[in-house]
C-alpha cells in the first residue's frame, strides 16, 4: 500500500495514534514514550543529508542556521492570529519581507555563504508548500495561519500500512454497515420521504446512489473531499446548499500535492539516512521562480524520504511535490518523470551517467466553521426548532485546527456524531 503515509503527531493527543496503539498496529520504536514527547513542528526531523545542485552535499552547519531563521519566521508568524490589520497580507509575502531585513547580516556578511543560505532558504518554502498543502505561500493568509495547531511526537507509519487501521475498524462494524461501489446521484435534504407501504414515518432526507437505489435518513454526515465539494456541490444537493454554505466551499483554498515513488535495485543512500534533501543553489526566495514549467517544473521537488522498512518497501524513494509544477508533472508519461527525476538526482549527487535510474516509478477559518455547520440553519425554519438537523458536514476541510490530517477527518466525524448524541438527548419539544 503506497497511499496515507504518516501518523502525523504520534502522541496521546492524536486519537489515530491511540487507535493504532490499541490494535497493535505500530512498531516498538513509534510506541516509546520519548518519541511522543518530541516537538517537531509538523516538519520532518529524521535524519538527513542536504544535496545541492553543485553535485555535493551542502555544510550541515549553514543548511542548520538557515533552517533555524526560517523556523524562527514561522514561529512569530502565530503573533498575527486575530489581528485586524496583519502586516502583509500572506505569509509569503511576510516571510521574504523579513529575510529581506536580515540579508545584510546573513552568514557574517560573507557572499558566497549567503547565498547557499538564500537557496537554503527557498527550499524551507517549498516544503512548506507541500506541508500547507499549496503552490505558493503567498496564497496562504498571515492572519488565520497560526490557528493550525502541530501535535508533539516523531511521525511514524504503519508496518502494514494505513489500511491496515481502516480494516480493524470495519472488523468491528456488523456486516453489511459498510456499502462500497454505491456512488451517490443527489442528496435531497429538505423534504418529507416514506418507505414505500410505511406511512408512519417520515424522513428528511433522501440519498440516491447512481444504480438507482435510495436511502431515506433522518440525517446524513457529508465526509467527502473539499475538492469534490468545490466541483459538484451544486448537482449533488437538492435544494442547493444555503448561498452561505457555497460561499464557504468556494473561498477555502486547497492545492495538489504528488508523491513520486522511486524503486531501485541497489540504495545509492547510506543506511541511516532516510531523508535526502533538494537544493537549487543559483535559487532566492527574493527572486521569482521561473514560470516555464516545462524546463522546471522538477524544481519545485523538496527531495525524497527513504521508506522504511527495506524488507518490506525494497529500496524506494518517495518525492514530494507541491502546486501548479506538481499539475504540469501529472500530465506527463511516466518516463519523461522518470527521465527528469534521474537527471536531479545524477546532478544533486554529482555521479552523472554513474548513477543507475530507478528500475520503477508510480505516483500518485471562519469558512472553516460555516463548512461544518448542519443543514438547515435557518432558526426561521420551524424544522430546525422541532427536529434535529438532516445534513452534517466532517472531514478534515472541516476541522479549524488540524485541516489536511488524518486525524482531523477522525476528530470532524466524531464531532458529528457526538452533535447526533446530544439531539438524541435532548428533550422532545411539546
């Protein structure tokens, strides 16, 4: 299985992690305590080697103190969390801003160490890319970036696989909970519905699946993808979603992001090294970026993580990339990735024709709050006083302080059925 990777903040805060931890699904090193104590910042703090474009690996020092002021700018970034009048708009832009105010200083005024610093530099922004799930940092805003909360502990992965968790919770479901292969038509979620010769009672929800079949309900929890939201909202809900509702699918941002599988018949890595890092060296976060995709689009690749175990993975490199370069690498073949991904590493490692290509490739707010509000809403509608409501929204797009994670999607759906819990509870109006 090469699809959900990491449990992204192992620790008692992470109910992932706990769930993993009960079925056994983890390995002894994911389970030691220390490891759940770490601060890592939602970044990867494995151990690394830096290659540059010059074909050498880069002074650890100057990478570290470069990383250490980009850390630093992302940590004070939090000081605008609520504030009306934020100094840039983005946190792109407020970023370059201060590395521009500290350039004089950079690297003891030496030139040629401030510039590897500045290339350094780039890449902390295109990992962030990847980690904000983004083409630019200049399309995430400075204000609401602090809300985004990282939980403590070493990113670890399943032994056998994230499916393997997905597969002991639907062993613990009766047979026949779960329907696959039902692709939903519409949902019509104001309306009085009854099962055919049952009079009695009525539904105010009616979810139709393309083979024609139909489930009435009293209520439904959405958990499909922003992505898919943004694109068929308007045909999959009948009546369409409240213009408030759609405003929110519409102004929450999301961008692509690509893994690269790279196989290999002999590592070319040593063995303790499980991150290879990218670095451009004739890059600047204070210049654009070329816009030819097609000549560059391969430098936007943040480097590769080793997979861990080789006994289970072989010897595989997983890429990362991020934005509108990662879109322009889905429209090409798998041989022109391959072909481009063998010229970064034979030019980052500085082995040329000597390095042997991989043998294989596959790849693969406020808003925040109005997403994950019930349907209906309006306090007008005497069927929000007298029954509970029909539509609610999880899903990690939906969860204001772990978007983009495993665990908020699992944290959104819980959250929805605890809103279901307390309706329940709740006394029956007269």
């Amino acid at each position: 299985e090469m699809g959900a990777h990491w449990i992204h903040g192992p620790s008692p805060g992470n109910p992932v992690f706990c769930l993993a931890s009960r079925y056994g699904l983890l390995g002894p090193e994911a389970a030691r305590e220390e490891n759940q104590q770490v601060e890592a910042g939602g970044h990867p703090p494995m151990p690394s080697v830096t290659y540059g474009s010059s074909g050498k690996v880069l002074n650890p020092q100057a990478v570290r103190e470069a990383r250490a002021l980009f850390s630093a700018l992302l940590a004070s970034t939090r000081a605008f969390q609520g504030s009306k009048e934020p100094p840039w708009p983005s946190v792109g832009q407020y970023v370059r801003a201060e590395i521009a105010r500290t350039v004089p200083s950079m690297a003891g005024g030496h030139e040629d160490a401030r510039r590897l610093q500045l290339a350094v530099l780039a890449a902390c922004l295109k990992l962030e890319c990847c980690i904000s799930g983004t083409h630019s940092m200049d399309l995430v805003g400075l204000e609401p970036f602090g809300e985004y909360v990282s939980l403590p502990g070493l990113d670890c992965t399943f032994p056998g696989g994230y499916s393997s968790l997905a597969e002991r919770l639907l062993a613990d479901l009766p047979e026949g909970t779960v329907l696959f292969n039902k692709p939903v038509r519409s949902i019509q979620w104001q309306g009085s519905f009854r099962e055919e010769g049952d009079d009695a009672r009525v539904f105010p929800v009616r979810v139709e699946c393309e083979d024609g079949d139909a489930f009435l309900a009293d209520h439904v929890i959405i958990t499909v993808p922003l992505g898919f939201l943004k694109e068929r909202h308007q045909e999959l809900f009948q009546p369409p979603l409240p213009e408030r509702k759609a405003q929110a699918i519409r102004n929450l941002g999301f961008g692509t992001n690509n893994k690269i599988f790279l196989e290999f018949e002999q590592p070319f890595w040593e063995p303790e090294q499980q991150l290879l890092e990218v670095v451009w060296e004739d890059e600047s976060p204070l210049e654009e970026p070329s816009a030819d995709l097609e000549t560059s689009w391969f430098r936007k690749l943040i480097g590769f993580v080793v997979l861990q175990p080789p006994e289970q993975h072989g010897h595989v490199l997983c890429g990362f990339i991020a934005g509108k370069e990662s879109e322009y690498m889905e429209t090409l073949s798998d041989a022109e990735v391959l072909s481009a991904m063998t010229r970064v590493l034979r030019t980052m490692t500085g082995a040329r024709p000597a390095l042997p290509p991989p043998r294989g490739i596959s790849r693969s707010g406020d808003d925040i709050d109005v997403l994950a509000q019930p349907l209906p809403e309006d306090p007008r509608d005497p069927r929000v006083r007298t029954q509970p409501r029909g539509l609610l929204f999880a899903g990690e797009a939906t969860h204001r302080t772990f978007y983009s994670t495993t665990h908020g999607a699992l944290l959104s759906g819980w959250r929805e059925a605890e809103r279901l819990n307390q309706l329940f509870q709740a006394p029956v109006p007269a």
